[in-house]
C-alpha cells in the first residue's frame, strides 16, 4: 500500500491499548494518544528522522495517563484535543467537523461521544488512503464501555455510542481502523485481541454492527460492561489537568530495613513484585504479591487506592519496568525499594504461604477444602474446576470475603490468585494458592464445568 503517509503503531501490552505515531509527509509525524512513557514514540521518529508536529487526543483517557504534555514539553509538539475535554493547559482545542492540513494531508475531526462525552475521531486522508483513528469508539470487534463517567450517564452514553458507530461504519470499505482500546483492555467491551482491521471488515463481522435498533444495541452493549481497575475514577481528572512530568519526580531508591518499615507502620502499601513462587516461600508478612508482569499495572491499580504511597519489594532488575509501569497510570508516590532478603535479614516479620499442585488440590477439595476461582465473570462462566465457588479478585480487593475459614485461590496460571490470597491470608483465612491456576488443572486432566 503506497501513500504519503505511514502509520506505527506502539503496543501497550500492559493495558491492552494502541498508540500511533504517523507519517504524514515533509519529515513530518504526528502522535495519536501517546502513553506517559513517549520514549517509544520520540525513538521512532529518531530512528525515521520525523519531527513530532502535532499530538491529537481522541479522549480524556481512564486507564492511562496521556503522554501529550510530556511530548509537549520535550519538543514543543503542539497539542489538539476535544474543545469539551476542558484542559487546564495549553492546547489547541478542536471542533467536531474540522479539519486540518498537515504536510499534505488532511485531518478531519469526527465526533464520537459514547466511550466518553468528548470523544472524538481522527480520519487522517491523502486523497486516496483513508485511516481512522477511532479510540474508543469502533474498535476491533466491539466497542469501548460505557460506563466509566458514572452510572448515570451510562444510558446515554450507550445510545450516544450506538450513533457514533453508525457515523464510522457508513466510512468507505477499505478505510483502514486504527483503535487506542483493544482486547485485553479493561476499556473495551466485545474487543477481538487484533488490534488493527478496515471498516469493511468490522461492517461484516462486529457482532455490534449487526444490530439494527438502538435498544438492541444498549442491551447488548451493557452486558460485555465486566468490572474495572477503581484507579480509573481517577485519571480522567488527572488528564483533565495534567499529571507531573515524569523529568520532575524524584528517583526511586532503594531503602534500608528499617526505612522501609517505617514507612509500611506509616500506612504505605508494601507490593511484592518478585514471581509469585518466590513469594509464595517467603514474604515480609502483610505484603501483597502482584508479581511484575504486563498485567502488573492494572492490578496495581486495582489493589491500591489512588494517592496511597507505596514500597515495592522486588529484585534490583525489575526496578526499572515496575517503576514505569507504576507510573503510566499515575501512580507517582513510591517511597522507595526494598530487597524481601534485607527486609529479612534485619528480623522484620516474615512469612510464608503454601502453593499446591492439582493432585493436591483436588484431594483437599473432596475433603471439603473450597476452591475459590478468582478470575472475571466471564471467565468463571466460561468455565471452572467443578464445585468452586467464585469471588472476584476486584471484589476480595473491595472486602468480600468467601463463606468458609480454608479455601484455595486459583485463577489462569496464579498470579491473581496470589494477590487474592495475600488479601485473605491478612484476614486470618486459611489459604492456599494453585499453583499453575487452571492451565495447570487442563494439563493434569481434572474435570471442569459447564
């Protein structure tokens, strides 16, 4: 495919998102909702020899906290968003239905409310190429959720959703779609896990697209809308306004036993990044276990409330990406690192949790032990280890507890399944942990229902 423009798209695989740094002619790129952390965006451009004229953002984003004053700042890139998103700094705000010209092609500004109340799209023209933009709103295989501005706009936004898919799908055929939401996403609802399709496609086989009647389409919308990470209540606000540049926070040290503890007694959350069988043999006791993964940010997220400081116990490499990821959604108060050997080695508390294999598992379970599958709705409904009983990691997070002093915590492979467990294990609950979650169950061949 020839054009005069070109697109690269930079993956988050930690929140399931896309961004995009595209070509637009004359050494000239622009940014499409750039992550805090742009340093793959100013990369790509280094490597390709483009000035970033211009960052444009589709939303005031939930998940994430948006990269465009980083950029700004860094290289003077010029920012355009949505003239109802009301941002406190310095912008240019658009209007739906405008359009600009940048290095020959053409930028036309397509509102999308749904997703968010300011949504809009970007569909980025030469002429004879078409690439949308959509954020969102169209997405691959579905739609953006509905109901993050609160629940009483989520009727509204729903049919406000329903309208702006329409708009999009009516584009020609071949426009190719680029979303910023995508599977894996707590965003989006519906999403396929490719991220990148064409208007043509989505018209023949999104399921949402298939629905002919707002109603049909509400209904069906809202039953994909799953729980979601409770630091989202909090970024929209954060993007409204501006988070700190990340040149201006202070690095993360390591801190000495006692430091740590200090600010632990003190109310910081103490996070163990290492792999969940490390801590599984041995932890600072009260600790929560979210072993750093791509998934570490979300669930982060999930079990820390907004603000609250953190100490993150993990091994000297995995400072750097946890501090990163930590980071992107805003989660700036870090007091420091600790070593789980310093930390034991000084004579603080210590603990330990056991992990079992199936085998076991299913023995203690016809003993009357309760498994208890932690994972999503629609996981669990999908299928689960005959007999267990269900709680949500988010909702264990929130103080539900099971109906039952011993259980066994499982869920995919065992990392969520260990957080859930550190959250029991500081209630007093008799826990035990899958090891290897329910691939490991598949592979030992025990049943599962329905």
């Amino acid at each position: 495919m020839t054009s005069s423009f070109e697109v690269h798209a930079i993956n988050d695989d930690a929140l399931g998102n896309m961004s995009y740094l595209v070509e637009v002619g004359d050494g000239t790129a622009i940014s499409i909702d750039p992550r805090r952390d742009v340093r793959e965006h100013l990369d790509t451009a280094r490597e390709r020899g483009l000035q970033i004229a211009a960052v444009f953002e589709t939303h005031l984003h939930a998940d994430f906290v948006s990269g465009s004053r980083e950029l700004a700042a860094d290289i003077g890139t010029e920012i355009y968003a949505a003239a109802d998103a009301d941002l406190t700094f310095p912008h240019r705000a658009v209007i739906p239905g405008e359009v600009f010209t940048l290095a020959g092609v053409s930028v036309e500004v397509i509102p999308t409310p749904g997703h968010t109340p300011e949504h809009v799209a970007y569909l980025i023209s030469d002429g004879s190429i078409r690439a949308l933009f959509s954020g969102g709103s169209l997405i691959v295989g579905g739609a953006a959720r509905t109901d993050l501005t609160g629940t009483e706009r989520t009727d509204g936004l729903s049919r406000a959703q329903y309208a702006s898919l329409r708009t999009l799908s009516s584009l020609p055929d071949e426009t190719v779609l680029y979303p910023t939401h995508g599977g894996g996403s707590f965003c989006s609802t519906g999403a396929a896990r490719s991220t990148i399709s064409t208007i043509g496609h989505e018209r023949a086989v999104n399921p949402l697209l298939a629905i002919e009647n707002e109603e049909g389409f509400v209904d069906r919308l809202r039953q994909g809308l799953g729980s979601y990470p409770r630091y989202f209540a909090h970024l929209r606000d954060i993007n409204r306004n501006g988070a700190p540049l990340l040149a201006s926070l202070a690095p993360v040290r390591e801190l000495p036993a006692d430091e740590a503890h200090h600010a632990v007694a003190g109310g910081a959350w103490l996070i163990d990044a290492r792999p969940v069988q490390d801590w599984a043999r041995g932890h600072a006791q009260g600790s929560v276990s979210i072993e750093l993964r791509p998934a570490f940010a979300s669930w982060l997220g999930w079990a820390v409330p907004f603000g609250e400081p953190v100490v993150l116990m993990l091994l000297p490499e995995q400072v750097r990406d946890a501090v990163r990821l930590a980071r992107r959604i805003g989660y700036d108060a870090i007091e420091g690192w600790i070593r789980f050997e310093s930390w034991r080695d000084s004579g603080l508390a210590v603990s330990s949790l056991e992990e079992i294999d199936p085998a076991e598992a299913s023995d203690r379970a016809d003993a009357g032990v309760v498994m208890l599958d932690v994972r999503q709705e629609s996981e669990f409904g999908t299928h689960h280890i005959s007999g267990a009983a269900h709680l949500e990691l988010g909702d264990i997070i929130a103080g539900k507890t099971p109906d039952a002093n011993r259980v066994i915590t499982y869920c995919g492979h065992g990392e969520r399944s260990a957080t859930a467990a550190s959250f029991l294990a500081r209630r007093g609950i008799g826990v035990a942990n899958l090891r290897g979650g329910t691939a490991a169950w598949r592979d030992a061949g025990y049943p599962f229902e329905p």
